[in-house]
C-alpha cells in the first residue's frame, strides 16, 4: 500500500540530493529510513535516543572506539588502581585530551559535546548529565553513573578534566561521591569560540 507522507520542503530536498547520490529513488531512501527508525522504536529506543546515537557515532567515526561492558571496565580499573594509580590519572586525563583535540579539528564545540552526551548518554555508560550555566564565563556539569566504584569515578573525573582542559577550560571545583562527579570550571577568553 502506498500512502503520501507530508515532509518539510528543506528535508525533501535533502532527500532527492541524498537519493540522486544513491542511485536510489526517494521512495526507496524514504522506506529505508523509516524502517530503520521504526525497527529502533520497536526495540524500545526513543526519538532522543536515535538522536543521541547519531551524534555520538558522527563525532566518534574515525576514532578506536569499542563497548565494553562497565563492569569489565570497572574490574580492570579496580586492578590497577591500587598499583598505578598516577600513571592511570595521567593516561585517563591525555585520553580525555586527545578527544578534545579530535572533536575541536572535526569542528564540534563543547555545546555539541553536551548535547551529544544528554542525547546519548545511556549508550556512553552515564545515566544522567545535568548542565548549569553559573555566569556567561562558568558552568557546572554533573555527571550521575560514571562506572559506580570509587577508582573508576576517580579516573573517569580525570578524563573529564583532560577534555576540558583541551577546550580551554580551567576546572575551579569537583565533587565526587561513587558514580557521581560534579565540576565547575570557567571558559578562557581567547577560546570562547568553543563554547
């Protein structure tokens, strides 16, 4: 059965582009999307959701990322920890800094990280992460389920640290409890553009 579907006229022509690149007609495209939308729908994701896992997988295309589940993760923190907890702070901080370094040359902004991360959060082992803007010039992140134990916050807070640093950001305050870390840090003035 076929049926008309209205669109915006700015997403049809993007369509026609899309299906003309593919060889394909706008029917077909159309039919491709939806199913994949509908087939993530009926596996219990939401539209934001959807959204989330977009972004995510647009701003992380090129890079080595792999899931794991926390737990596994969670263990092997908890291992080496106790033995190497600086140079774990150190890898965990420069990992976080070569993220930042990645996404400022694929030209997204620290907005895009948090929006990426609201969006998509549950796919990037957070169960919540909550923004406040303090003044023009400082802003408080709170992050609920980075891993649970106190090792694996602790060098998840460092991770965070590295990409704000490399945004140009200076970290004035953190709180941590297990799974949870809070940060408050201002934006330097000549790198303003990134947020």
């Amino acid at each position: 059965m076929r049926t008309n579907i209205a669109v915006d006229s700015k997403i049809h022509s993007k369509l026609v582009e899309y299906a003309k690149q593919n060889h394909t007609t706008v029917y077909e495209l159309g039919n491709s999307i939806l199913s994949i939308f509908v087939d993530a729908l009926e596996k219990g994701l939401d539209m934001e959701e959807i959204r989330g896992q977009t972004l995510i997988r647009y701003a992380t295309k090129n890079l080595d990322v792999v899931l794991l589940p926390g737990s596994l993760i969670e263990y092997m923190v908890n291992q080496l920890y106790p033995l190497r907890r600086e140079e774990m702070f150190r890898l965990f901080e420069d990992a976080g800094a070569e993220l930042g370094k990645y996404f400022k040359i694929r030209g997204i902004t620290f907005d895009d990280i948090l929006e990426m991360a609201k969006l998509g959060y549950s796919s990037i082992g957070l169960r919540e992460i909550n923004m406040k803007r303090l003044n023009e010039n400082k802003v408080r992140v709170s992050i609920f389920g980075l891993l649970l134990g106190k090792a694996a916050t602790e060098v998840g807070l460092k991770f965070v640290q590295g990409l704000l640093n490399e945004f140009g950001f200076t970290v004035t305050a953190t709180e941590q409890a297990e799974g949870a870390v809070a940060l408050t840090f201002e934006v330097n003035q000549k790198e303003k553009q990134w947020l």
